[in-house]
C-alpha cells in the first residue's frame, strides 16, 4: 500500500494536502455546528415525573429525547431561593443570583421601600395590549445569557427570541440584545411584548392573536386524556388538597371553563393544559415566521412552558391534574419536535429540556400520612421578629421587611444609632430560631466565612446579591413551607425543589445518560461549546462532561 509521506509529494500537490488538513477540521465543525439552539424549560417539573409518567407517555416526545439524547440525572440548582425568575437567568446566564442579580421574582427594594418586580421597566411601553402587562424588560438582569452569546457570535446576525405564557420566562433568556420576546397577557389573551425589542408587533404576531386561539382553545374545556382508572400516579380526583380554577365548584373532572371565557381571565386558562398548547402553536409559528435555523448564522429560541407551574401551584405533584398535565405536555413536545425536523432538519438543531425549579408535596397531604410537614406562620414570625428587635433596641425601628426567606435590617438606621450588626444578629437569632419551622439562620458575615461551610450556607451565598439581597436568610424545616393549606409552592435548598430534569438533544448530542452531579450553572457554557461559541460573559461553572 502506497503511503503519503511528505517527500513524495510535489510542491503544489504538497501545497493542496496541506490546505486540505486545514480546511479538513473546518468544515467538519461546520458541518457539526447547529444552526439554531431551542431551550426548552418546563416551569416547576420535578424529575421523578420523567419515571413516574413513562408508562403513559408516547414514544415521541420525553422518550423520544432520553431515547435518543443525553440524560443528566442528577442536576440541581446551586442557590437559594428556588423561583422562576432567578431560575430562568441562572439557567442561560451560566452564572447565580449572586452575579446575575435576579434574587427573586419579586424583592425588596431598600431604596425606595418597595418591591420590585424582576423584568419591570417603567421606561417601555405595552405593544399588543393597552394595559401596563407589557412594560417588562431584561433591565435588572446584570449579567449576559446565552441568548446574547450566541448574537455575538455572529456580530448580530443570528436572532435570540424568548417565548412563554409568563414574561419573566420569556425575557430572561433571550437576553439585552434579544430580538424579541413575548408572553401572554392574562387580560385579553393575547401574546405581547414591549417597546424594549421594537416599535410594533410584528405582522405575524399580530396576525397570530387576531384568531383568538385562547379563546377557541378553553372552549374545549379540560377533559382527561386516559380513562380515570388509568391515573394511578395520583390520588383520588377530590381531596381536601387542591385548590380549583373556580372556586365556587371542587377541583374534579371535567373543568368546565365557560366562567373563564365568560369573565375574559385568561389566568385560569393558563392553569390548564391549554396554555401548552398556545405557547407550543406559537413556538411553531415563530419559528417559520422568523427563519429560524435557516441559515449559517446561528439562532436561538427560548420556550418556556409555565402553565405546569400554575397547574402544580394549584393541585401538587400527588393529582391527577399534574398528571394529565404531563401526559398532555408529553404530545406538546412531540408536535414541536416534529416541526422542528420538518423546518430546520434532523441533526441541525441543538436543544436541551430542563426545569427553573421542582416542588415539594402538599404538606397537609404528607403530613396526613405522619411525614414531618408544616405550614411556616409568616405573620406570628414578624410580630415575633419586631417584638424582640424593638425591645432590645427601643430608640429605633431596625426592622425593615421579610420576604423570599430574608430578613432586611434598616441599616440606616444601624448606622445613625450605632448599632453592632453582630448583636443584633445575636437578638434575631435567640428570639426566632426556635419559632415553629425554623431549621437555622445565618447572617451575611456568617455566609461570607462559614465555619464548616454546609449545604444550606453554600446555596445561600450563591443566591445572596449584597446590593438586592437581606441580611439574614432562614432556612425552614424539610417539609414546611410559607403558603395556604391546599396547593403547592418552592423556593427552599432542599432536594424537592431544587432537583430537576435536564436532557440535551440533536446536534452533537450522542446517547447516554449520567448520575453524575451537575448544576443548573452548566447548562450555558455546555451548550456553548455544542454550539462552537463563546461562553456567556459572566459563565462562571464548568461545562458538562457526556463522557
């Protein structure tokens, strides 16, 4: 057999072997790189529903992702608290709330004494509705998502588009440079958007609400795709643990939704699989709409699938409602899959699944069955709170406000007065540690050198932001939570919201699955590497490794 050696080779011909070994890798990584990238976040999906629901799912939707993609099994958010706005921007930022300043959905806001809602913006106007729904923008993000990366990867010539039924689910990923992002107006049933992204809506968007598919979609009411036997993932369809889309009828089968349509609250047509559906009709249209994939500048589509959250927020992860939920998402995912290989091609997208957070069971509902599970009183616990701080410091009020689990300390006021921080830590701590719930407190010198450093302290500083955050953060007890008796909520460090689903599939994707731990935190700077582009700017956590 003859071999090629450079010797043998005359000077042209040797000239063309060696541009083919260089040109060799570039065209392979152009052939590899995907031509759109599609984040696919599901709000409040807990892992175990992948294997709870596998029995009644179809073969091309979640299984047809873990068939063929790559499972991460074990992946769990690195911070606290555990919402869908500082969920959302840790996913496509790479980055915490520490960095990427998004704490909370809402905070509190010490200059003004307010609370302040993650995307609002009073500087842009509504387009698609006359209401203020649309004066939303990625203002308090501090930080670049993936969205932005990928834009200037092709110095702006790619598009970054964020979609969801709730618009901080729509805003924050797609970025400072997005091109557009929409999310649904709860009063009229429409898809909206800002002044932030562009002057009109665009025609089709605008083509697409003049159909009235919200409407047309709760006249179908909320029937269940099995028989009612078949949902053995569930309790019974009436229990005291669920709260109803209308609360003068109980939480069963079928929901009527004419009180919906009848009162044009498009809220409680969100609470039901219908919103899916919507946000899924519409991720399609966009898709075509705006040439998405269709050429060698890489895009992005972000789509946030929020109506689980609501559905789980109303009914808990032990109902029938959650499951017919998934079972219907399972279809939603297979129809989006199918428009994707039909618009971009097989193997020219690259997407990955994952959740902005979990929940935890209904604790009325475990607790009837002997589990530690309780109801944390809010109020009991400021009144407790502002009695001690008031008595051990009369010449002044050094309570400020307590929300997403922190405390805040007017620290004017510490500062006027002279007071120690240390000893009115020391108050806080003797007067609530053992008020019902409380596992533990720390203060923010606490986290900031923590001796050992534990789970809990580790989650805290990562989700602590010193110009937006508290002063001192608690941790409740496993089990409890600070919400009604029915329905569920999230926002803790422990494992039944923070561990979340997370595939990758497509492009450069190979078959596999790992029970090795990850962070939410890897999602960015993974897909960036799929995708052949630098890492958002503030990407702060290693890659994945698939092997």
């Amino acid at each position: 057999m003859f071999v090629y050696t450079f010797s043998s080779l005359k000077t042209t011909e040797m000239k063309k072997f060696l541009f083919a070994l260089i040109l060799f890798p570039l065209l392979v990584s152009a052939q590899d790189s995907p031509k759109l990238v599609v984040g696919i976040v599901v709000d409040q999906m807990r892992t175990d529903y992948i294997y709870r629901y596998w029995d009644k799912f179809e073969d091309d939707g979640f299984k047809r992702l873990i068939n063929e993609g790559y499972f991460c099994r074990n992946t769990h958010f690195n911070y606290i608290p555990t919402y869908t706005g500082p969920g959302h921007a840790s996913i496509y930022t790479g980055t915490t709330p520490s960095v990427h300043g998004i704490i909370a959905n809402n905070w509190y806001e010490r200059a003004t004494g307010e609370s302040r809602y993650c995307v609002q913006d009073k500087e842009v106007m509504s387009l698609g509705t006359a209401n203020e729904n649309g004066m939303m923008s990625p203002k308090s993000l501090l930080t670049p998502t993936l969205g932005d990366a990928i834009r200037v990867s092709n110095l702006y010539k790619g598009k970054s588009i964020g979609i969801s039924i709730k618009d901080r689910g729509a805003i924050l990923p797609a970025g400072h440079s997005a091109n557009a992002a929409y999310w649904l107006d709860y009063e009229s049933g429409k898809m909206i958007s800002s002044t932030y992204y562009f002057d009109n809506l665009p025609k089709w968007v605008s083509s697409f609400n003049s159909k009235n598919h919200a409407q047309e979609l709760t006249k179908l009411n909320w029937t269940l795709s099995l028989a009612p036997e078949l949902y053995t993932e569930s309790t019974a369809d009436l229990t005291d643990y669920e709260k109803s889309i209308d609360p003068n009828t109980d939480p069963v089968f079928p929901y009527d939704l004419k009180p919906v349509i009848e009162a044009k609250e498009y809220y409680g047509f969100a609470t039901t699989p219908h919103g899916n559906t919507l946000l899924r009709m519409f991720a399609e249209q966009c898709i075509t709409e705006e040439d998405l994939g269709q050429d060698e500048h890489l895009d992005m589509i972000a789509i946030s699938f929020s109506s689980p959250d609501m559905i789980g927020h109303m009914y808990g992860p032990q109902s029938m409602e959650v499951e017919d939920t998934y079972i219907k998402l399972d279809q939603e995912i297979a129809q989006l899959l199918e428009a994707l290989d039909l618009r971009v091609g097989k193997g020219n997208y690259l997407l990955f699944l994952t959740a902005d957070h979990a929940a935890a069971h209904v604790p009325s509902y475990t607790a009837s069955h002997g589990m530690p599970a309780n109801y944390f009183d809010k109020e009991g616990f400021n009144e407790t709170l502002i009695e001690a701080l008031n008595k051990n410091f009369p010449e002044t009020e050094l309570f400020a406000n307590y929300s997403n689990q922190q405390i805040f300390l007017d620290r004017a006021a510490m500062m006027e007065h002279k007071i120690d921080f240390k000893k009115v830590s020391e108050v806080v701590r003797n007067a609530v540690l053992d008020f019902p719930g409380v596992a533990n407190l720390q203060d923010v010198k606490q986290l900031q050198h923590p001796l050992p450093q534990s789970h809990f302290s580790s989650l805290a500083i990562n989700g602590w932001n010193p110009q937006r955050s508290g002063d001192i953060v608690i941790q409740l007890l496993p089990g409890w939570m600070q919400y009604g008796p029915k329905g569920t909520t999230h926002g803790t460090s422990y494992s039944y919201d923070t561990h979340v689903p997370l595939i990758f599939f497509g492009s450069g994707v190979d078959h596999g699955e790992s029970i090795a731990p990850v962070n939410i935190t890897q999602i960015a700077p993974t897909v960036s590497l799929l995708s052949r582009i630098a890492f958002p700017d503030a990407s702060s956590h290693e890659p994945i490794d698939f092997d």
